[in-house]
C-alpha cells in the first residue's frame, strides 16, 4: 500500500496530515507560541521597568559598608533608603557621597546651626550640649578634621557616625551638602536575619 502511486501523491500533497495534523492548525499554533513568547516579553520588560523606577529613582538599596552606625545599624545589614525626600530633620540617617566614597551618618545640625564639641567631649548645638541617649561614645575632634565651632553652610546638614570613635563623618569630611545626600534611610534588613 506504501506503494500505490495516489497514497503517494496524497501523501506528499498533505505532509502534516501524516502525523495527523492540518497545515492551518500547525500555522494556528505557531501564531498562539509566538503571541505567548511576545506577551511574557512584553510583561517582562514592564517588570523590569517598574524595578528601575523603583530601585534607581524612588529607593535606594546598600548593605551598611562599615560600622559607623553601630549598634542601630551593623555593617553588612542591607538599608533600604528613600531618594525623593529632600527635607532631613535632626536624628535622620542618611546615605550620602563625599569624594567618591559612600558614607552614612546622622543628622545632627541643619543649616545656619553652630556646631562644636566641649572640652568633656559632648556635642553642643548653638551653644548648649546635646544629650543623646541612644549614642553610647564619647564625642571628640578629630586631629586634622575641621577646625570648629563651625557654622552649617545653607543647604548643607552636619552629619556624625554613631560609633563616635573612629566613624568618618562631618568633623573630617565637612558639612554635607544636600546634592552629596543620595537618601534617608527607611528601613534595615539585619544580615543575622537572613
């Protein structure tokens, strides 16, 4: 029967339909796998869309380099920060950039606040000592730092490390200005609990 000449002629005319399938249904199929493949590009490209907004405009995501922010925050603990806010009020931690390198710190002056430190290493603010109860070093200057009392410039904030021992903050690096701060810390995803 694989012989006959018209089993071969309908045969060859049909090819699909040797496996049982029509050639319409075969095209069918190919038109549906490729709206498939283009609708999960499509969804793919919207997801991916929607993390750049979030993670490169909206929010800000860092593991905490060092310890100058011990105990609160640890370093590795991943920060997630929020970029928009443009406002910092004192005790605010932000995220911020100064020659080239990442920093974290503290607000702890705004502009036109005079800021220094007394002789019995406390942190005064226009003139009157600060208690800070959740800060657990003591506070000195810094040889080679900036020579204080200095003046917080306009749209700039002054910025210590809570680990006042050794953390790199506003009393070497200088006043912070609000175009150097990448964001304000929102929340802290501890590396013991991951």
């Amino acid at each position: 029967m694989a012989d006959d000449p018209v089993v071969k002629a309908v045969s060859n005319r049909f090819p699909s339909r040797r496996h049982g399938k029509h050639p319409k249904k075969v095209r069918e199929e190919k038109s549906k796998a490729w709206e498939e493949v283009k609708f999960f590009g499509m969804r793919l490209m919207a997801m991916l869309l929607i993390l750049y907004l979030m993670f490169g405009v909206l929010f800000g995501l860092m593991p905490m380099p060092n310890e100058d922010i011990k105990p609160k925050i640890a370093a590795g603990d991943l920060m997630l920060f929020y970029r928009l806010d443009q406002t910092y009020q004192i005790g605010d931690v932000l995220v911020y950039t100064k020659e080239d390198k990442t920093y974290v710190g503290r607000v702890v002056a705004r502009e036109g606040d005079e800021v220094d430190i007394s002789e019995d290493h406390y942190l005064q603010i226009n003139g009157h000592s600060v208690m800070e109860t959740d800060i657990y070093y003591s506070t000195g200057e810094y040889e080679g730092g900036i020579s204080l009392p200095v003046k917080v410039p306009s749209q700039c904030y002054f910025l210590l490390a809570d680990l006042r021992e050794g953390g790199k903050d506003s009393r070497i690096l200088g006043p912070v200005n609000r175009s150097e701060i990448q964001g304000k810390v929102m929340t802290v995803i501890r590396r013991s609990g991951i």
